[in-house]
C-alpha cells in the first residue's frame, strides 16, 4: 500500500476516508524546524553512527502502540499527528536533527539510518534508534520505550544507533561514543 500510486478508499473510526500515496515527502512539511525554532519540538542528537553513507528519517508518532510505527498514509488520513525530517548524513562532525511537534505532549520518536537510501528499513544493513535508547530486540518495540515529552521549546535529547551484529545480535556498535 505504500507504494500505492492512487488513492485508496479505507474505513477509519467508523468512517470512509482516503489513504494518501505513500512518499518520501509525507510529514515533512510538519517536521521542518524553523531556524532557531522556539515552538514545541525535539533537538535530537544522533550517537554511535556506522558510517556517513545514506540518510537520516526521524519520525514522530502519536504515543500508543496502535500508532507508533503505523503506516504514515493511514495516520495522516485519520488526521493523527505524524512528521518526518529526512536529511542526508553529514561528512563529518556532530550530528543534530530538530522535529516539530503539534503541541506540547507526549510522542513516539524512531530514527532509521537509511544507508543505502532506498527510504526503508532493511534488517541486515541499516541502524535504527529510539529515544531513552531501549535495549532493541527482534520484535517490534513499544510506544512507552520510545516516549518523550515536547515542551513549549525545543527539547533536547540523544538517541543512540543500532545496528544488526551477527546472526542473533542487534544494538550500539562497540565502542561508538559519536
């Protein structure tokens, strides 16, 4: 369905709405941080990279396990919060993203690091991370161990990259402090 090059009629709450075409650009007009963006957003800072190939796609969710994660078309079309910022890795340096939020409150973040660009995740390749960065298993995680709280500011905080190791393994690269 992401790949949906046409609407699509979908039952959402009891009522028929429309399911926009899935791109890479779904959210981001809701993401963009002004320069020096004052209103209700995060600050994120990006820990423990495996190299600077590819891209960089936060997203923030609405706090519940029924929305974190979910398709971004059926979000936006039950008019839920949903935002991305989609950046190209830098060559070098620190590396910061900023995401607006809505309003002040509770949300869900995920980071991918997309590094063969290809806009989704793929298990042997790319790194994903979340904020209070939960230890990552093989199942899908929970929306209370992605939570954070927008306040009226920029809010700040790390989130740390994980990547698959070996057959069985998936968390921090060894010895990654940047």
């Amino acid at each position: 369905m992401k790949a949906a090059a046409f609407l699509v009629p979908v039952a959402l709450s009891g009522t028929a709405a429309l399911a926009l075409p899935s791109t890479p650009a779904l959210g981001l007009a809701e993401g963009h941080c002004a320069p020096a963006e004052t209103g209700p957003s995060f600050l994120v800072t990006v820990l423990g990279l495996k190299d600077r190939t590819g891209r960089l796609r936060l997203e923030l969710y609405p706090d519940n396990d029924q929305d974190f994660l979910a398709d971004d078309n059926m979000l936006v079309a039950a008019h839920k919060a949903f935002a991305r910022v989609d950046v190209a890795v830098p060559p070098s340096g620190p590396v910061s993203l900023c995401i607006r939020a809505p309003r002040t409150g509770y949300y869900a973040l995920s980071l991918l690091h997309d590094r063969n660009g290809d806009h989704k995740f793929t298990l042997s390749t790319d790194g994903v991370g979340f904020p209070n960065n939960p230890p990552i298993g093989w199942s899908r995680p929970k929306a209370a161990v992605a939570r954070v709280m927008a306040r009226t500011g920029p809010t700040p905080l790390q989130i740390r990259m994980n990547y698959r190791r070996g057959l069985f393994s998936f968390g921090p690269i060894a010895g990654s402090g940047q």
